[in-house]
C-alpha cells in the first residue's frame, strides 16, 4: 500500500484531531470508552455533520478502517504517554493545524462535487474543520474554543477563501491546496505563537 | 423581488430566533464567529434536526439565500447595538412569537406533505419551532428553557392542534394559518405578560 | 394484536430507556414537556443516531405507535409515582440492562443488514444501546455515565461480539439472541451488585 503525500498529512489531520479528543478525555478523568469515543467524535465529528447536512450518508468514515485504526491509534498512545504527549504540544498544534487545512479543503472539496453555490462550499469546509472540536467541547462541558478564544475558524475561513479563488484559475490543483494548508497553518501557528485573539463581545 | 406577507412573517422569525442566538452569543462572551454559529444555530436548528429526522437533506436552508442573509445582518445589529436590543425585549418577544408560530405551521406542512400521521405532524412542527433554542442552551452550558420555565413548546402545541384541525375543513388556508399563529402569539405573550408559568415537576 | 416474546422484551427496554430520562427530567426540576422530551430523547436517542450516519430515514421510531406509547406512559408513570419508581431501582436497572441488550442486538442486525463490516455492526450496536443516554447527559448538563463510571458499554460490547461471532454459526438465531441478552444483563447487573467499575484515566 502506498500512501500519497497528501493522504499521508490527512492521516496526521485525523491523528492530531484524535489526539486533542483523547486529552480532554483523560483532563476529565473518563475511561477507556470515553477516552475512545471523544476521538472519534473530535476527529470524525466535523465531516459527520457535514455529510448529514448535505445528506452524505452513510457517513464515509464508518468505513474507512485507515482513519480508525489511526484514531484508535491515537487514543491509545493519549492514555499511556499522557505526560509526554502534554509537552509535544507544538508539534500537536503543528498537526491539529494541517488537519484544520486539509478538513476544511476535504470539506469544499464534497461542497463543490455536490453542485453547492460558493458560499456553502466555504461553509461546509469550515463545519467540517471545526465542529468536532464544537462536539468535543460541549460533551465535555466546557466553553467552546471554536468560539471564545482562538484564531481557528478565521484560519480556515482564509484558507477556505483563498481555495474557493484559487480552483477557478488555471494553477495546478496541487499547488492550490499546498499553498492553502500552508496559509492555514501558518495564521492558525503564529496565533498561537503571538498570541493573537479575536476580541470578544462585551455584554 | 415582491414577497409575500407570509414571506415577510417569516424572515421576521428567522430575524427573532438569529437575535436570540446572537444575544446568548454575547451574554458568553463569545467572539465573532461564536455570534454568527450560535444565531445560525438557534435560527435554523429546529428545521435542520426536523429535516434530519425526516430525510429531507441537504436540510433547505444550507441553499437559502435570503434566509441567511436576515440571519447575518441579525447578528450584527445585536452585536452593535447590544444595549439598544436589549431594551427592545417586548418586541423582541413579539417576532420570537411569530417566529415560533410560522416554524410550527411550516414544520407541520412538511410532516403533511411527506405523508406522515398526524401526531407526527404536530411533533414535527414544535421540533421546527423549539429545538433551535435546545441547542442554543446546550452549547452555551444553560437550562434548557424549553424544559424548565416558559410556556413555550404548549404554545406550539395548541397552535399545532388547532391548525391540524383547520386543513380537515373547508376553510381557507390563509385563515387558518393566520388564526393560528394568532393564537400561538397570544398565548405566548399572555404567559410572559402574565407570567405564567408550567409547573416544574419536584423530585 | 399477539406479541411475540422479544417485542415484549423490546418494548420493556424502551419503557426502562423512557423512565431513565423521566428520572433525569424530574431531578432536574424540568416541566412536563421536558419530561417528554427527556424520556423520548433518551429511549429513541442511540436508534436515531444509528439510523442517521447509516442514513435509515425517516428514523424508524417516528412513526412506531406502540413504542411511542409505551414512552408516553413512561413518562407518565414516572412522574405520578416518582417517589416509588426510585426504590424499584433494582428492577428498573433489571429493565435497563434488557434493554442495552436487545438495543445492542438491534443495532447489529441493522448493520448486518445494510453490508457494513463487522467491526461497524458492532459500533452500530454500542451506539444503539448507549447514545440515548449520552444525548440525556448532555442536554442535562451531567458528567456522561456512558465514560466516566459503569460497565455500561463494555456489556455491550461484550455481548455484541458474542452475537456477532454466533450469527456466522449453525446455532439458531433465537438461542443466540437469547445468550446474548443474558450476558449483557447478567455483566452489567453484576458490576452494579459488586461495584465493579472501569478504571478512569488519570491525568
């Protein structure tokens, strides 16, 4: 079996996204079931909304033994190098970053093969990159990152923009999509680095 | 472009519902994108989780342009003129009403059209006019109130009955619909007037 | 109207699903159309679920008389008489393992029946058996029993792979069901008696 580039980076989209799931589970002391179930639905969760909305079903991901194995994966090196995984944290951002650039691509990508005026495309790339995270938040009761804190949405949102124009050009489809992962993960790592956040709104 | 006055209704409650949203978005804290999810959320969740439930994908409002226009410009007149929204409460109450009434009418038109029977119909016509402001309370962490204050979903209810009792006569539609939404506003805005409420089960 | 030995034992797992979130409903102080929506949400919850990423719809339980009824009753019994159904705690857990076992069965044979890969049919089946009750947590803003506390999933899983190992043998198909039932009660009412709980991870 050989694996492309970009499925390669998908696989570490999908890892990177299990990963945060499988961490907010072990933050909430659940188990082994929990720890299982909140990577999947951090990491599958935002291209399952996507393909109900759209009607994509049955969700493509049920099947896809690579994408669990990886999840799976995933959660169990979560629960056993816990306190190493903890200090990986940049090279969990980096990961989490690309897998919010190729979700939200993989997202457009099913928007525009479905006929879906620009807009929507752009929409369901950004559900598709953000709301496993939305998920993961409110099983764990806690305050939704995607709409409190940090550059994420904007990130995708840019990148999501800069595709949309970038297909209806002549430029090859692979420099589009390289150049747009890149745009993604670079406003979403230098948000992080500077510390950059969205004002709030103020009651 | 020449709407309706039933048209005119129902941009009205999507307008309500998405200030709604918009107004929990800011009592969060939220940011920007959390203002624009959760008035997307609150304003067309009822009819998404009805469409889902039904098969009815793509759910119709990923598609529908004026719809989500109203919903965007609703969000932000809350988020600029907060203080002035707040103080606008019984209006506000007033097109929430109508919102609740309509959704409750068009809930049910779907249930009829798909040929469903006509308990369904009624419960799929509170789900279109209530489920919106469900999520709404479960992804910013409240009680839901559709559970434990107002006399809301009964509202939906009542209308709902009387108006599946209306389409099995020879009256004419735009009759009943209007005696419906009628009645669902005024017992809506009796019980806040009045401040009714249902009693709470005690344990 | 004759029904068969295993519709009783179904309807008796929907109207133990139905009083668990009757239960909730009323710890909560929730009014009456919460405590609807509660017992309805947690009984049809984890088939709903189901039927919307294998894209069954409409969902089956929309239109199936006997079992809403049977929710409706539930609901009904719970609040009249909630001060006894507390101390029936053995026998609704009883009611309650019945029906993560024929929900998990359920949920298999739905998978089985669409062509999914087994390691899928069994996913089917825990969902079945155990997302009602996380979509009653969540909306009851509780810490999800289904990851922090009991042997609740791994019964099903057990008795999933059981099943699913069976149906692929000579032995008939009432035997197997009959088996597997059993060992998911006799697991989950087991680890109650004896306290046995799954290990929580650790941060």
């Amino acid at each position: 079996m050989q694996l492309t580039f970009i499925q390669v980076l998908e696989l570490l989209g999908i890892f990177a996204f299990a990963i945060s799931g499988a961490t907010a589970a072990i933050n909430k002391s659940y188990d082994v079931i929990g720890l299982l179930a909140l990577a999947f639905i951090t990491s599958v969760g935002g291209g399952t909304i996507r393909d109900l909305l759209t009607g994509a079903t049955p969700v493509a991901w049920i099947t896809d033994e690579r994408s669990n194995i990886a999840i799976i994966i995933a959660a169990i090196i979560t629960a056993l190098f816990f306190s190493y995984v903890k200090k990986l944290n940049r090279w969990l951002n980096t990961f989490d970053a690309i897998g919010l650039g190729l979700f939200t691509i993989t997202g457009i990508n099913k928007g525009v093969a479905g006929g879906f005026p620009m807009p929507v495309c752009l929409l369901l790339g950004v559900i598709t990159g953000t709301f496993g995270g939305l998920l993961r938040d409110v099983i764990t009761g806690e305050h939704p990152i995607l709409f409190t804190r940090e550059i994420y949405a904007v990130a995708s949102i840019a990148g999501g923009v800069l595709y949309l124009i970038g297909i209806h050009t002549n430029i090859p489809r692979d420099i589009i999509l390289s150049v747009t992962v890149a745009v993604i993960v670079t406003i979403r790592l230098l948000s992080l680095r500077y510390n950059w956040q969205f004002p709030r709104l103020k009651a």
